[in-house]
C-alpha cells in the first residue's frame, strides 16, 4: 500500500479538475469528509481536500473547452526537466511542460505511450500528501492499459518503476513498485483495458483507489450524492472489498475496505 514514505517514482500527489468545483467539494465532503481549502488568490482556483486538517488531495476547476473532469496521480521526480525528457524519449509526450508552483515544487503532466495523462511532482516545500492509506485518503493506483509489457517499459525507463507478476483466483495481477523501495512498497498495479467491462472500448486510464471503512456505505452515498457505480461492491479475497465510481461530473476513482488496511 501507499505510505508518505516517499521515493522516487511512487505517487506523492493526486487532483481532481472539475467542472464544477464547488460540486465537487460537496460530494467529496459527503463522501469522505473532506474539507476543502483554497490556495490563494492566485492559485486560478486550485484547492486542497483535507480531513481532519491533514492534505489528501488537490482540485481545481476546468473549462469546458479542456480536457474532461478526471482525477491525476502524480508520481516523484526528482528532476522534472529529465523525466519530461525522458517521456518523450520513451514515445510519450509532454502536456504540461514543468514548471515552478509558487515554491512548492515543479509539476509537469506528461503522457504515456498509450496516451494516458499522467502527473510528475518535483518537491519543493511540499513534500506530497500528507496522509496515504487510512479512511478517507489514496492507497492504491492501477493503470488500465492495452498493453501491460509496453506500459512496463515505458514507466520502467521514465521513472523507474518496476514490476512484478502475482498471482490471484483466476489469474495473474501485475504489481508495480518503485525501484528504490524494495516488495514492501507496491503501491500499484497494470490491468489490461480489456478485462476492465466498465471501459468497453473505452481509452485506457489511471484510477485511484481510496482507502475506507465501509465499502457499501460508500456506494450508497455515493448514489445519492449524484454519482455514479461503475463497478458493485464486489470483494476480492486476500485484497479486500472495492468497488468503482464516477463523480456527478465524470471523474473516475475507486474505493476500497483492504483486507488489512494500513495507517
């Protein structure tokens, strides 16, 4: 699971754009209770999520015009120049190019090789988030890709990341697991697109999985704050029980009870 353990190549940050910003305070507040607090007048509308005064998360409010609501997982850099670099070099691109947030850090947003959005956070002042795998925060990230070997290579020459298979009822799942952090800190995996049936022929995507203490509570709230199930309640034994959504505006994430929950 994700720690605040941070090293080069695990998430350390995760937003959300929106089209409706002060929906999405409501609905992440009712969800997982989550306050949110403005950066600043300058910041274009940027915020933070915080529960119980701790920062689990960002949002910020998009044009309609630019690309749809969706939640960004951010991964450490400890040069974003060279991963950027790196991107392209490994046939991903540049969609932000980096650049320094009010010395906090540098933050680009790259593409993989598929196409998939990506960010990259360079610390600064800000280290991350602050808390990672209790109730109500990001533990764990998975890629749907149509392609795990090239996705591998890919994340492997940009940041470093390794992969490994385990196996699980059914088949194989691929792990992911920054280079310098050893087996213990998987903090993700890479699914193939096809055996995700909420995205028939859908693009391939990163979905971030948030740690809770009642995975059918959730679904229920989450139906009555306007969003919606893409996945049941459904429990995986030795993993836990999770289950996918989107947001009333089109953001996708995931939750889910571990079957031992970290913090």
């Amino acid at each position: 699971m994700l720690t605040t353990r941070f090293v080069n190549g695990a998430p350390n940050w995760i937003d959300v754009t929106t089209s409706d910003i002060d929906g999405a305070r409501s609905f992440y507040g009712g969800v997982f209770g989550w306050q949110f607090q403005s950066a600043g007048p300058d910041s274009g509308g940027y915020g933070f999520f915080q529960l119980d005064g701790r920062t689990v998360a960002g949002g910020a409010p998009t044009a309609p015009d630019q690309a749809p609501p969706a939640w960004t997982v951010y991964f450490q850099s400890e040069d974003a120049q060279a991963t950027a670099k790196a991107a392209e070099q490994a046939h991903g691109r540049v969609l932000f190019q980096p650049m320094d947030v009010m010395g906090q850090g540098h933050m680009a947003v790259l593409a993989d090789q598929a196409g998939v959005p990506f960010g990259i956070w360079q610390p600064g002042q800000t280290k991350g988030v602050d808390v990672a795998s209790e109730p109500g925060t990001l533990c764990w990230v998975e890629l749907y890709t149509p392609d795990i070997a090239a996705a591998a290579a890919f994340y492997h020459q940009v940041l470093g990341l390794e992969t490994s298979a385990v196996p699980f009822p059914g088949g194989t799942y691929t792990c992911v697991n920054p280079a310098d952090g050893g087996d213990d800190a998987m903090f993700g995996g890479m699914v193939p697109l096809a055996d995700d049936p909420s995205e028939a022929g859908g693009s391939p995507y990163w979905l971030p999985y948030f740690e809770v203490e009642d995975t059918d509570a959730v679904v229920d709230k989450v139906q009555q704050l306007g969003g919606k199930v893409r996945m049941p309640a459904t429990t995986m034994e030795g993993v836990g029980r999770m289950a996918k959504f989107t947001d009333p505006y089109g953001a996708r994430f995931a939750v889910i009870r571990s079957e031992s929950p970290q913090g």
